[in-house]
C-alpha cells in the first residue's frame, strides 16, 4: 500500500513541521510546493530531509494562486508511479486524524478504489483561554466546533481511478472533477476518518494569510466569483492596524468557513485535542531566532557570505555557551601544537602569534598560557568579551578578516575552523591575505584550516547534547556539500534550557562558506607573494588527502 500527499503552502512556518512529522508515518512520500513563501518554510522542509524523511520540494514564485493547476499535473505526475495506491491532497493546517485504532494504511484496504472517499472537516479555534506562550499550535489550539457551520470535504482519491479517467483537483481539493465532463466523480464520506483544520491560528498568521493569499488568488485570471469568499470578506478587515483580540480572533475562526447568512456570533466549542503520540519533540515551532537566507540569493545579490554572517546576532545569543558547543574545543592543544611546529620548521625561535576570526580565544589563549605574545582578531563583540574575560594575557582587537589592523608583527599568524572560506567572493579573500601578508615578519607562516570540502559525503544529521550547572543544550547539525556551487552550507538547531528556571530558547542559525580547494588558494596566495609549504590533512602533520583527509590546513610562507 503506498500513499502520496501532494500540498500547497505559502508562509506556513508556525505548523509546518508539525504537519510534516505528524503524516509522514502514513505517507511513503510527501510533496510540498512552496508557492511565494518568504519565511524559514523551505529551510524547515530541507532539514527534514536531511533527517531522511521522504519529502519533496517543489517552489512556485508566480504571482497568481493557481493551486488547483499545480496540484491537478502533480497528480498526473504522480500517478505515473504504478506503485502509487492513492494520493491525498492536504494543505498544511490540516492533520488526518483516524476515528479507530488503525493506520491511514489499512483503512484505505477497505476503501473502495472506483469512488472518491470524502474525509471531513472539524474545525479548531483558538480561544482567549489558549496558552499565547504555547508555540506548538496543537497543544495551544484544542477546542473544535461542536457542529461545523458549513460541512466541507478533502479527498482521498484512489489512483485506480484516476488511471482510468482524466481528472482535475478543484480550488480547495474538496472534490474530484472528471476533466472532460468537469463533473464529480462518484462520492462517499468516510466515518473512520477526519481531517482537524487549523484555518486560523494567530492574529500574525491571519493576517499574513489573508492579505498575501487574497492578492494572489485576485491575479488569477481562471478564478471564478465566491471562491475562497473568506478571504475576500477578511481583506478589509486585515489590512485595518486595529488589533484583533483573542475574542474576535476566536468569532472569525469558527466563522471562517460560513456563508455571510449563516455567520453565528456564538458556536458550541469542545474539548477535543488532537492526537500527537506518532511525534517526536518539534524543533521548528518553538524558535526563538532564525537566521537563513537561501545562498543562490547571496550570490545573486553579491553579498559575501562573511558580510552576511555580521549582520546576524547568533554570535551575540550565543556567546555564553559558545565553548560548551564547539566540537573543535577537545582539540585545541594538538592544533596548538601544531601551530608551533610549523612556525619553528620554518623560522627557528618563534615568540608571537596572531589569530584572526579568534572567537572566544581558544587558539590564542592557549599559546599566551605557553608564553607566546599573542593577539586575536575577531568581528563579534560579544566573543571578544568573552575571550577578553578569560585571558587578560592576550591583546584582543575588534577588525574585520578584509581590513584588520594590528599592531606589531608576527612570526605565525593563523585562521582556524573554517572561517577565511566566509570570505566567498575573489576580492575578500585577496583583502585578507594582503592584510596578513602586512602583518607577517620576513618568513613568518600563515596557518588556513578547513574542513576537506572535496571529501565525498552525503548530507548528514549529527545531534550532539552538552550539559553545565546552568544549561542542558541539544545542537543538530545539518550539512551538505553543493561541489558544483562550491558552497558549504550547514545549519544549527540548538535548543538551550536553562535549569533552574523555565526559560528556553531555540535558535536556527545557518553557516555558508565557500567551499575552497587548495588549489584555488595557493593561486590566490602566490598573487600575494606567498609561498606554499605543504598542505595537511590533520594536525598531527598527515599530508593532504582529497579522498580521506577531514581537514585541508594550508601552510603558507611570506617571501
């Protein structure tokens, strides 16, 4: 038995995930088209992916709200699997509830695969009583209409059917059209199973939908007169700043479906929470901060990827524990000692060091614990505090990686974990290596590390959890490898609980770095007059392997 869902979203970053997690133990697939969406929705989807869940994206950026088009080829699409058994058209605040203890996957084989099955609507209403922190908006939304106002459909339709006869999804999947006749195919509503609409979840969420869908169903040239009549009659209201109270909020959804005659200024809500138990903990819906814009944007708009990374406050959210997350921390003495080796091979007696893109000092404290005169650079001002505040030994200046300015000059200067490949465009990274070229002695080294770009990977998940007496972190990391784009991208979920409060945050950030071959560097490096010495793979001085190296560390001579 395999089961499809097809969607159309637009802006539905508040439940999506949750949508996602809580289908995809029925479904063998689920494709998502993205209509316009200008929140963190596709980010959301591509991270799940990562965690292996079957999920296709599609993206339509078309002005017009042409569902019923996209979502009438997608079955066609679909339906050319012959080992697609039915395929469900949902939107995104919409959850298939069963009204028995069975799966969507064994009801469907007492299904009859020559009509349309019809699943009804119950719809939810967000109440003045609803819990405003509660961000899962299936734990905060649990009351229903008693009796629907308007008794509307999705449909479930048998691929066997639609095999045989041309067909067309309708504006709102409510019915199955039989694309010559244009008339419905043959019907039967189901009892054993239920769809739990969430129309309306937040004053921000309503008005983002009405405003932005009632726009783009208005540019479409095929819609006809009273279709999505609701948005149409909550434009006005919508586009009015006053606010909308948890009372008028909760009027507007248990009306949100019905005619204007058969409106109700009081509708009968129960008790009824949806079934959550085939979820895991959600990550998106409780986020404190996002920080992602897709990199194709970056590039088209020639933002560096290090310009991009300043204009976040991740560093600032997340200086206090920055140490306690970095999977760097338990190597720092071999890099350390790796430092000092290069710079004795090739020059003798060292004294000083400087580290750029320094952070919190970890290089560069440690030297200055070894005796070393040292100085760190760094963008953030809130890792310079706190680096500043563990080491009174070390200068520490505030200077971008293109224009920093130090005084004095070194016989080491090093750019650890990643942070020179941020300078993505060819102008950013000659700045740089002209502003270390200048602060080098005669023969001093330049240290470049970076992860082995070209080291063949897929996509990987890895969970990481750290715990002091004030927090207990959870970081996902999620990362891929675009060779062709030569773009690194990997995204952070880190979920903080402090312990001796109920204070807890969530921040999504997304790490883009260009992707550097050795190669490309020591082109770079030797217009700068540098020498290349070796590159390594380790810090315990293995040379560079492109097939099994996890670092490329370039070392570099001024000449």
């Amino acid at each position: 038995m395999s089961i499809v869902t097809i969607t159309w979203a637009r802006n539905e970053a508040d439940i999506l995930e949750t949508f996602v997690r809580h289908h995809i133990s029925n479904a063998d697939r689920m494709i998502i088209i993205l209509h316009r969406t200008e929140d963190e929705s596709e980010i959301m989807l591509r991270q799940l992916i990562c965690e292996g869940l079957p999920i296709d994206i599609r993206t339509d950026s078309s002005l017009a709200y042409r569902q019923s088009t996209a979502l009438t080829a997608l079955l066609e699409e679909v339906l050319q699997d012959d080992r697609v058994d039915w395929v469900l058209p949902l939107d995104a605040d919409e959850f298939l509830q069963t009204s028995v203890e069975n799966s969507l996957q064994k009801l469907c084989d007492h299904l009859p695969t020559d009509i349309v099955t019809l699943i009804p609507w119950k719809t939810y209403v967000p109440t003045p009583s609803d819990n405003s922190l509660e961000r899962n908006v299936l734990k905060r939304v649990s009351h229903r209409c008693l009796v629907e106002q308007s008794q509307y459909h999705k449909i479930l339709i048998p691929a066997a059917l639609v095999r045989k006869n041309a067909s067309v999804i309708p504006l709102g999947s409510h019915h199955l059209l039989n694309k010559v006749t244009q008339q419905k195919f043959p019907e039967q509503v189901t009892t054993d199973l239920y769809i739990a609409h969430f129309p309306v979840r937040s004053e921000e969420q309503l008005r983002r939908k009405i405003l932005l869908g009632w726009k783009s169903h208005s540019a479409n040239p095929d819609r006809r007169p009273g279709q999505i009549f609701q948005w149409e009659r909550l434009y006005g209201r919508c586009s009015d700043p006053l606010p909308i109270g948890p009372e008028e909020l909760q009027n507007i959804a248990y009306n949100y479906i019905a005619p204007i005659d058969e409106q109700h200024s009081v509708v009968k809500l129960v008790f009824d929470s949806v079934d959550q138990l085939r979820m895991p903990n959600l990550i998106f819906p409780f986020c404190s901060a996002t920080y992602y814009t897709p990199f194709q944007k970056l590039e088209e708009e020639g933002i560096s990827f290090a310009d991009y990374s300043k204009q976040k406050n991740y560093y600032g959210q997340m200086a206090e524990i920055f140490d306690l997350i970095s999977p760097r921390t338990t190597s720092t003495e071999s890099e350390v000692d790796f430092l000092l080796t290069q710079a004795k091979k090739y020059q003798g007696d060292v004294s000083s060091f400087l580290d750029v893109a320094c952070g919190t000092g970890r290089i560069i404290r440690t030297l200055a614990e070894r005796g070393y005169h040292t100085k760190g650079v760094d963008a953030s001002v809130s890792l310079l505090e706190k680096a500043r505040a563990q080491d009174a030994n070390t200068v520490y200046t505030e200077g971008d990686m293109r224009t920093f300015e130090v005084s004095g000059s070194f016989h080491c200067i090093s750019c650890m974990w990643e942070a020179y490949p941020y300078l993505s465009r060819p102008e950013d990274l000659s700045a740089f290596l002209e502003r270390c070229f200048v602060h080098l002695r005669p023969n001093g080294i330049l240290v470049l590390d970076s992860h082995n770009f070209r080291k063949p990977s897929e996509p990987s998940v890895v969970t990481r959890t750290f715990e002091t007496d004030d927090y207990q972190v959870e970081v996902i990391a999620r990362r891929r490898t675009l060779l062709k784009e030569q773009v690194h991208e990997a995204v952070f979920t880190s979920i903080i609980q402090h312990k001796h409060s109920e204070e807890s945050a969530v921040i999504v950030d997304q790490e883009l770095v260009r992707s550097y071959g050795y190669e490309t560097v020591a082109a770079f490096l030797e217009n700068q007059e540098f020498a290349l010495c070796a590159v390594y793979g380790d810090f315990d001085g293995t040379l560079y392997d492109q097939q099994s190296s996890l670092h490329q560390i370039i070392v570099a001579q001024k000449t």
